[in-house]
C-alpha cells in the first residue's frame, strides 16, 4: 500500500503535506523564504529550521534529535545559497502513530523518520523552495535469524515487527534522486555484509530503474509494483494536474 | 625610497586564513601532499586523514561517584560519573514479571532481553552537559541546546541497544528465609526488593570537535570503573541496606566494548561554487576525516559514526576478523556511499583496537 498523501491542505502556510502510511499519521507544513531572526541568520545561505511536534506532550530530547537528522538530510538537498539570508522553517506535526509502536522494540525514532522524511519533502515542494534534488527514505528491518523469516523486512509495518518478535537489527536508508545515499541511521546487531544487503534493498525500493529484473518478482511485502520515487512523482504530476484542470481543460 | 620591497601577493598568516575563509585553508591543506601519495596529505591539525587522536583515559578520580572517567581526546575534555540510587520496587509497577525472568535465567546469558527493563524503567539516565567556555559556540546560561539534546539521545539510545549493562547487576533480590521452607520445590523464591538506578552524568570541560566519541568513551570508561556496593533487604526494619565492606562490593559486568568512530567527509568543490556541481562521487574533490575537530566538523556538513564491537565477535564465531556493527549514522550529505562505508568499517575496526588497549592498559 503506497503512502496517502494531501498536498497543500493548509492555507495559511506557504506548503504543506498530510502523509499517512502505515499508521504513521504526521502532517507537515513550510514556510519560507520568509524574514530570518538576526542570530540564526547566515550570510551566504538559507537558515532551514525544523520543528518536529510529537502526537502527544510537549517535544522531548527525542524530538531534537528527529529535527536535527531531518535538519541535515534537507539541508544536502535544499539550495540554501540560491535564497541566502532567508529562513525556511519546517514543521512538522506527528498526528498518530500505530498502536503497536510502542511494543515493536525497534527504536520509535528509527522507525518514523522516513514518515518524517517524506513529509517534509512534499511539503517543500508544495512551497515551491529550490531543491537539488528529491528524496525517497524507506525502513528495512533484518529479524533475527533463529525466526521464521529471516529475508529482510523492507517497509515493516508495526504489525508486522511484532509479529516477526526479535528484530535483529533495522535500518533506515535515505536517497537522494540521483542515487546517492542521504542518510543512514543502522541499530541492532549486523555486520557490513548485512548492512550492505539491506542498502541494496532499500536502493531498489526507492530509486530502482524502470523495467529492471526487480519488477517481477519480490515487492510483494507491499503490494506496491512501483518505486517510491515514481509513487513520489506520481504524487506531485495529480496535484499538478488538478491545479492546471482550467488551463488544460480549454 | 628604494629599499621597499614590491608589494607581495596578498597573503594572511595562518590563523587569519583560517578564520576568514576556512574552506579553502583546509583545501589547501589537503592538496598539498606530493602526488604519488595523496594519503599522506596532512589536516591542518597535523594529522592525515586517516589519524584519529589517541585517547588518554583517567579513570576514578571523583570520590562521590560509584565509577568515573576523564577522557582526553586531543583538546576535548570530558569527565563522566556514574552515581547509583536505589530505586524501591514499590516505587514503581509491573516489575513482577521481571523477578520471573530472573529465576529463569541461566547463570550469565549474554543474550538476556532486558533491554525492555532497562528502558521502561529507566535505569540508564545519561546527561549531558557543555560547561560554560568548553567551546565557543555554546551561549551559556540557557537551556540545553538542540547539540546537547541530540548528544544524550543518541548516547541514552546507544546506551539501550548495545545492551551494555545487565538488568541482572542492577536488581537487588531478597531471599526471604522462612518461605523459602514452606516452598514445595525447595527452591528460595527470590524476591526484587530494588534497582539500581544509574545516572551517567558527562561533563564537557572543553569541546574541540567529536563530541560524541569522547563523551561515550568516557561512558565506558567510568561504567567499566563503576562498583556497586552490597545491597540487601533487611527483613526487621523493611528498607535495602547497603553494606559497607568493600570486599562485597561488586563492579558492573558489561557486555562486550563498542567502540565509536566518528568520520566527517570534507567535500573540495565548494558547495556554493555551483549547484548542479559535476561531483564526481569520492573522487580527488572529498576527504573522509577520521575524529574530526571543531575547526573541520564547522567546515564538514556530512558525518559518519560508525560503532563497532570485535570482542564479542571473536568470542562467538572463532573466526578473528568477524566485527560485529552495533551502530551506523550517517547524514548530511551523499558523498560515502556503499563501498565507502567498507573502508569506514575497516577504519572503525582499527580504531577499536586501538581504544581497547587504551582501556585494557588503564583497567
């Protein structure tokens, strides 16, 4: 099942994006290029600020360290020198999450950050700020090998990392458009061998070229036959297409 | 007159270089090594690319504390203590599955779950803190910042996934005698009475780069350090009492020694320069700096921290080159892909060996 998205659903901010996916409900908003406080003001680039809202109480250490992997990964992707001396603030709200979260024992930041990812790259787009390039982030879990099924997870949902019970080691991979990896955030046990396995899976499932072997076969974890970058594409060429349904339509 | 010399090229001293344009004053450092050799070009630190610092370890010199650190890691400076409190059983709920675990646990099972225990009841408190003046960048008088925040959540999730320390060193049981007769079985039920709680306060005195690194060795360092008192139960006046021999004392088993690395990858093409950038991936225009210092990681946006553990490996698969990752991150930017994670593997392996003997020499 591919990700749910809405973009531009808030009118006051510049951009936005509801996502929800696998439980995972965050909704993002941007604002930006918009009047930079003094101190956080840079003189050659964009100040990208993150703001990451948990679904219940108030943010947390946990919450910090959500904001600074996504501050990072956006700030490779975002031009910030084309809009220098600007600020491009980025919040994001998680709405709910899968009632199992808590009892996956998997780390729950691990687990939503390619939700927290995604989002908050709709929601640039939606705001129209100048990107390099775009990104596709998915989770792959690797259970314990004494377990059923010992093939790596790619896409978990909660569900199904308790029902897979121990979880060897999981693993989040971010890519960029042009195939470079962004991010990786790896906890558990594994050794490079697995690791490597896992980055194959997750570069097949984010950016796999079109009418590659993989299309037949695997893939089945989701029912999803394509890749995220084209469920990405696909995402932005509807809301594209329902913007322009006047102009087109005469 | 005519003794002036002609006006050289303009140049700074090194200092001012450095200060007024920092991407260029490592470029340069780095381009200068002879051609043939290009791994031998040295940082402006005087390190090559490949150097970590060696790391220098002092441990139990705080008195109050159970087990402490001070870990020295070229300029950064950090003190770590471990203080325990008890944590009465009545205190807290639902810890009643967690003494039946204990009667089925055999001995010393290095894979005992009890991550779990650990983190609901949040046994393990890490703590961070910048002292003020341990670095420029840190305003004090205000609250933690976003850098510290991110340090002790990183260090506390660290912390839980190596399951560094056992659940077991921390429960304080209680054999009760006279129930113990009336039990069928025979065996005495052993009853939790008490935690340990742990509080792992790090303290920056300075901070030249690599925080991360220093502060989680010196948490190993000071949990290595760390000896707990003997606890009991007192049947007659119903509290945990500690004793105050020190031969009863015993030190925390920990499993097996992650070490961090921590990486930051230096691109030369300036990023500013232009942005569709003809990067050819890990060519001659990126460095991947081992231990990067406050000046390199300022002028660094991609990181890497690799955590690897080769003791445990060793003992379970016989095999000596098999090292176990425990953690990876790596954010920032797109220069290491998958085959340069290889070589930052194999750098963190070495490293490890290098940060065992320093430990092992200290113990």
């Amino acid at each position: 099942m591919a990700p749910e998205t809405e973009l531009s659903n808030l009118h006051r901010a510049d951009g936005s994006a509801t996502y929800t996916h696998h439980g995972y409900s965050i909704i993002g908003a941007v604002n930006g290029p918009i009047e930079v406080p003094r101190r956080d003001e840079l003189p050659e680039e964009a100040t990208i600020e993150v703001n990451v809202r948990p679904a219940a109480g108030v943010g947390s250490p946990k919450d910090r360290q959500l904001e600074t992997l996504v501050h990072n990964t956006l700030r490779s992707i975002i031009l910030t020198r084309s809009i220098p001396r600007t600020l491009v603030q980025i919040t994001l709200q998680i709405r709910s999450l899968p009632e199992e979260a808590a009892s996956t024992g998997v780390n729950p930041s691990i687990a939503i950050l390619p939700h927290l990812l995604h989002t908050s790259l709709l929601a640039l787009l939606s705001a129209s700020i100048p990107l390099s390039t775009i990104l596709t982030s998915v989770l792959v879990a690797i259970p314990a090998a004494h377990t059923q099924p010992s093939t790596p997870l790619l896409s978990p949902t909660a569900n199904d990392l308790v029902r897979a019970k121990s979880i060897k080691s999981v693993h989040v991979f971010a890519f960029s458009g042009d195939k470079k990896l962004l991010l990786n955030e790896s906890d558990g046990v594994f050794s490079y061998e697995e690791w490597e396995e896992a980055c194959e899976m997750a570069e097949e499932a984010c950016c796999r070229e079109k009418g590659g072997v993989g299309l037949a076969e695997g893939m089945d974890v989701d029912g999803q036959s394509r890749n995220l970058e084209e469920w990405l594409r696909e995402v932005v060429k509807e809301k594209v297409a329902y913007e322009q349904r006047w102009k087109t339509a005469t | 007159m005519a003794s002036t010399q002609p006006p050289a090229a303009l140049s700074f001293p090194r200092p001012i270089f450095a200060a007024v344009s920092p991407h260029p004053f490592l470029h340069a450092h780095l381009t200068t090594a002879p051609p043939s050799k290009p791994s031998h070009a040295l940082r402006a630190n005087g390190r090559t690319a490949h150097d970590f610092r060696t790391p220098s370890i002092h441990t139990g010199s705080l008195t109050h504390s159970n087990g402490s650190a001070v870990v020295r890691l070229g300029n950064t400076s950090v003190v770590c203590g471990v203080r325990a409190e008890i944590l009465k059983e009545e205190d807290v709920s639902g810890t009643a599955e967690y003494a039946d675990a204990e009667q089925q646990r055999d001995g010393d099972d290095a894979d005992g779950d009890d991550m779990e225990e650990l983190d609901s009841l949040r046994l393990l408190v890490p703590n961070v803190e910048l002292s003020t003046g341990s670095t420029p960048q840190h305003i004090p008088g205000s609250a933690p910042s976003a850098f510290a925040q991110t340090l002790v959540t990183r260090l506390r999730a660290l912390l839980l996934s190596t399951r560094l320390v056992r659940a077991a060193d921390l429960r304080i049981l209680h054999a009760p005698l006279d129930t113990a007769e009336q039990d069928s079985d025979g065996a005495a039920q052993n009853q939790l009475k008490a935690y340990w709680t742990l509080y792992i306060d790090t303290f920056f005195i300075s901070l030249d780069g690599n925080a991360f690194d220093a502060a989680w060795l010196a948490i190993l360092a000071a949990l290595q350090d760390t000896l707990l008192p003997r606890a009991f139960w007192d049947d007659d006046l119903e509290m945990v009492l500690c004793s105050d021999v020190p031969g009863e004392a015993r030190r925390l088993q920990l499993r097996g020694l992650p070490v961090a690395s921590t990486f930051a990858v230096f691109e030369g093409a300036d990023k500013g320069a232009d942005a569709g950038g003809d990067a050819e991936q890990q060519g001659p225009g990126s460095w991947v700096l081992s231990d990067p210092d406050a000046f390199e990681e300022s002028v660094c946006s991609e990181s890497v921290c690799v955590v690897v553990d080769c003791g445990t490996a060793a003992k379970g698969k016989g095999k000596g080159k098999g090292a176990v990752v425990r953690r990876m991150e790596k954010n920032g930017g797109g220069v290491v892909g998958r085959e340069e994670m290889k070589g930052l593997v194999k750098r963190a392996v070495e490293r490890w060996g290098v940060v065992e003997a320093v430990l092992g020499g200290n113990a």
